[in-house]
C-alpha cells in the first residue's frame, strides 16, 4: 500500500468556493434587512462607547456566543455522506420491512463514519473503534443501522457502559487519557478482551473511513408476512477492500492530518469514486439461535461464518457530500429505536441499553424536536399528536387534532403493522441475572490472535505491549493473567515485551 499523500490530501478539501461569476446578493441581518456595515460597530462618536441600538452587532456576537451544540458524548468525530442503498438478493420471506421487499428497490441513505473515544476536534486515526451508521430514508419511515466497523463490543451489559468509556476518556484530576483506568477496566471485565485483541490489532487503525467493513454487531430480528422470526446479524463488507494503517503511520497522521479520514471519504466523493459496500445476512432460525454454541444475545460473541454463510442483500453507495456539515452531520441523530415494521430488536441487553439512550441524549443534544430537523425527518412527514416544544420548525401538525382518538379522521392507528414479536415470550424471576464469566468467553480471542498472519501478530503484540507499558506495574500485572488465559504464547510474548520496555527506562 503507497504511503498517504498528505499534501494532496488536504489540497483538495475545498468546499465553500461559487460557481465564477454567481453574486449572492446583499448581507441581510437575521431579519432579512440589509446591512449597512458588516465591519463597523455603531458608536456614540469616534471615540465614544457602542450603542445598544445596533441590532446587527448584538445579534452577530449574541448567535456567535450560542454556536456550540454538546458534542456526541462518544462518537464526536466523525464524517457523514448521503447516497443510496439497493436491494440485490430476495430477502422478502424474512421479513416485511416495504425497503427489503424486492430486488431493485432504492432507497435514500445517509451514512456517518466515527471515531469513539475523542473530541469533535480528534485525530481520525487514533486507535479507536470506528461508528458505521446509517439512516435509510424508507417509504414507511427511517430504519437506522447503528452498528461498528467491528462484528462485536467490549462489554454485554449496558449498566457497565458509562464507566467503560470513563476510561476511554479522559482522568477526572488531569484532564488527560490514562492507561491505568483503561488496564484496570479491562482486567476487571475480561469479557472486553476479545475486542480489545481488534483495537490493538492493525484493525483498530483503518486506513480512513472507506477500507473498512461494517456491522450491526448485535443480533436482530427479522418479521415475516406470518410473524415468523429469524435471527441476524448485518455485515456492510466494503468493495474498497479492507486496509489498515501500521501504529506508526497513524501516529504520523494523527499529527500531519487529524482529519486524514473525513478529508479521503470527502476527496474520494468529489472525485467521483463513490465508495459502496455490499451489505450481507446471517441468519438463524429461532431454533437455530437457541441452540447455537454461543449465546446470539451477547455482543462480546461472533457467530462463525462457516456455521452462517452470508447471504447477500445489497449495495450501499455513498455519491453526494453534505452542503453544510454541521445541519446535516452534527444534527443527524441516529439510533437503534428509529426502526421500522418487520425488523426488531432482539433481547440483547445491550441493545436494549442502546434504545433508551440514543433519543434520550439526542434530546438533550439537538432538542424535543430534534426529528423534525431535515437531516432527520422522514420521506413522508410525521403525523402524529406531538405538538409544540422548543424550536418547532415542521408545520407543527397545523389545525388538525392534537388528540387521539378523535372524530375528524385520524389520523390513527394501523393495527396491521408488526412492529413486535408477537411470538417472543420471556420468563423467569426478576432479577439482575449476571453474565458468568466461563472459558467459553477466551474461545474466541485465542481464535482469532492464532488466525492472525505472523506479522500481524507481531505488531498486536508490540501494540498492546506498548500501550499497557504506559500503565503502572500494578494494573499491568493484573492484565496478564487473562492474556495467558487466552494463549500462552501470547501471555509470554506480552509480558516479555513489557519486561524489555521496563529495562529501557
Ligand atoms: C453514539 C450510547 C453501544 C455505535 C452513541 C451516543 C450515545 C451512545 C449516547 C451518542 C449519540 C448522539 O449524540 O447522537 C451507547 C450505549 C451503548 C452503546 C449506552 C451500550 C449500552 C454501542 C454499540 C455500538 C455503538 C455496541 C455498535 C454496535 C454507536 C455509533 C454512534 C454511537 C455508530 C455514533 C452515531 C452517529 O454517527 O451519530 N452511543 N452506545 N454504540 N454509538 Fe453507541
């Protein structure tokens, strides 16, 4: 793989430049009157105080003070294009969803790439997941796809979640990432380990937001015509092919180009190269799941693709640029809740975390009527008895009835839609029934560290080696013991690293 040409790179980026000639007319304040000065406050004489009066500059510095949304609490980086998603295999007998339902259907994308842990203002290489999620504008409502460029996740509840990414993020007393908090989370759920084995593999470092593969990582479920229910995962396989940056090579253009991934995902579309992805199923019967080697319901588990071939659904191509980044981009609100009938959510717990929390924080980040915003409102308008609420910008529901049911015509229910799997049923006592952690759960981490290439291998030993080497002897010793317990040999080499790296100091 030819090394990155930065310099081409960021020469490209330009975005804001007009058609020659195209005037935009006269400045205009918020109220639409022209503005006489854009440059010049008004004052009470040359020397004088500015004066109250002048509506342009309070209105100028007061929106400018009020610019900053909260950023995404994970995920604040990222990058977003709009495209098309095309069905290309018959999967109409899984499920009812009208986007699914014929070979040759289109229908409207938006996708947004991330990083997980850092700011809005982060290098796009840092070793890092990265979010793959993408928002189907369907003609029975948006379905979104919120998935990773990894098949699994570090934890399997989601009461953990908080306090896995505090110590993805940074030290309460020093403002500043800490190996320790990482090391000591990690040793403390060794459950995580599988994935951690991905981030510290040349995986955790892709080669920008278009060589990489992406998956839903949770098991769903799929409803057909007869209610009946299938399990499956999602896998969006890149036609680009996979390629991962080396550790040094992130680093370098972690500092060269902090936004190496949002400038080729932009670069790449304007150039005409519009990236696709062939989206796959796998799937399981209910009884097929039930008996399965692995829990389908837990999110730090992959199922074998020998035992689950993929089946192909279809084409994901992203061919258009946003206008405006931060109205289409920073205001897109995805989530795992935003879905449509005949695709459910499975009983994983972590799933089910996820459906609470995404329109939970788009509340507090975009506001009550963050769906009304244009990035994230439907193909056919909602029509629904919410009224109201800060910054409403849709028509508001007009003068139809604000309540249900009425005796003007609706609008109303569809008892039809399945929109729930009327077949599951749940027993047992109510109680916080923990995970156990069995050998079961070092199966598949030892697969996948003795399926790496030789080098490969190699450089996830000096990556983890590296990184755990910047924790206190205390927290690397407590990480050992499970490294062994995935493989010997790759306890050893870990902890004979760590031994050279201790002498150097
Ligand atoms: C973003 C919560 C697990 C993928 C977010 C956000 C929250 C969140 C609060 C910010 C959303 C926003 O401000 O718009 C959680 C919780 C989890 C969890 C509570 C576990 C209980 C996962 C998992 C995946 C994932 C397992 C992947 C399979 C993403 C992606 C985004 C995101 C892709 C960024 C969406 C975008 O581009 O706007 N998550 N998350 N998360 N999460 Fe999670």
């Amino acid at each position: 793989i030819p090394p990155p040409n930065v310099k081409q790179v960021l020469h490209a980026a330009t975005s804001t430049q007009l058609p020659r000639g195209q005037s935009l007319g006269s400045l205009t304040t918020g109220t639409g009157s022209l503005v006489n000065s854009n440059q010049t406050s008004q004052t009470a004489g040359p020397g004088g105080p500015v004066l109250l009066q002048d509506f342009h500059l309070l209105d100028k510095l007061a929106h400018f003070d009020r610019e900053r949304i909260p950023e995404r609490v994970v995920h604040a980086k990222g990058a977003g294009a709009h495209g098309y998603f095309e069905v290309t295999g018959d999967v109409s007998g899984l499920t009812t969803a009208d986007f699914l339902g014929r070979v040759g259907k289109r229908t409207p994308v938006f996708a947004r790439f991330s990083t997980v842990g850092g700011e809005s203002g982060s290098a796009d290489t840092a070793r890092d997941p990265r979010g793959f999620a993408v928002k189907f504008y369907t003609e029975e409502g948006n379905f979104d796809m919120v998935g990773n460029n990894t098949p699994i996740f570090f934890i399997r509840d989601p009461l953990k979640f908080p306090d896995f990414i505090h110590t993805q993020k940074r030290d309460p007393r020093t403002h500043c990432k800490n190996p320790d908090m990482q090391w000591d989370f990690f040793s403390h759920v060794p459950e995580s380990l599988h994935q951690v084995l991905i981030l510290f593999s040349n995986r955790g470092t892709p080669d920008g937001f278009r060589h990489m593969h992406g998956y839903s990582s949770h098991t769903y479920k799929l409803i057909n015509s007869q209610g009946a229910v299938h399990y499956v995962k999602w896998h969006f396989r890149t036609n680009q092919g996979v390629r991962n940056l080396k550790a040094a090579e992130a680093e370098r253009l972690a500092g060269a180009d902090p936004d190496y991934s949002t400038h080729d995902l932009f670069n790449a579309i304007e150039r005409g190269e519009h990236p696709s992805w062939t989206l796959y199923f796998q799937v399981l019967t209910e009884e097929q799941a039930l008996n399965y080697k692995y829990n389908v319901l837990d999110v730090t588990k992959v199922i074998s693709q020998k035992d689950f071939p993929l089946r192909e659904v279809g084409r994901m191509v992203l061919n258009r640029n946003p206008e405006n980044y931060f109205v289409e981009v920073e205001q897109a609100a995805f989530s795992p809740s935003h879905s449509v009938a005949g695709i459910a959510p499975s009983a994983d717990r972590m799933l089910q975390g996820r459906l609470f929390s995404y329109p939970d924080t788009h509340r507090h980040r975009l506001g009550a009527n963050y769906l009304q915003l244009p990035i994230n409102s439907p193909v056919h308008p909602a029509r629904n008895q919410q009224r109201d609420g800060p910054m409403a910008v849709s028509d508001n529901g007009g003068r139809l009835p604000n309540y249900e049911p009425n005796a003007f015509g609706g609008p109303s229910e569809t008892a039809a839609t399945r929109d729930v799997d009327v077949t599951a049923r749940a027993e047992g006592a109510l109680a916080r029934h923990p995970f156990v952690l069995t050998d079961a759960d070092f199966e598949q981490p030892r697969a996948l560290y003795n399926l790496l290439p030789a080098d490969e291998q190699q450089d996830l030993v000096d990556n983890i080696a590296g990184n755990i080497a910047l924790a206190q002897p205390a927290f690397q010793a407590s990480i050992l013991p499970h490294l062994y317990r995935i493989d010997k040999g790759f306890g050893s080499r870990v902890e004979q690293q760590l031994k050279r790296a201790a002498h150097k100091l």
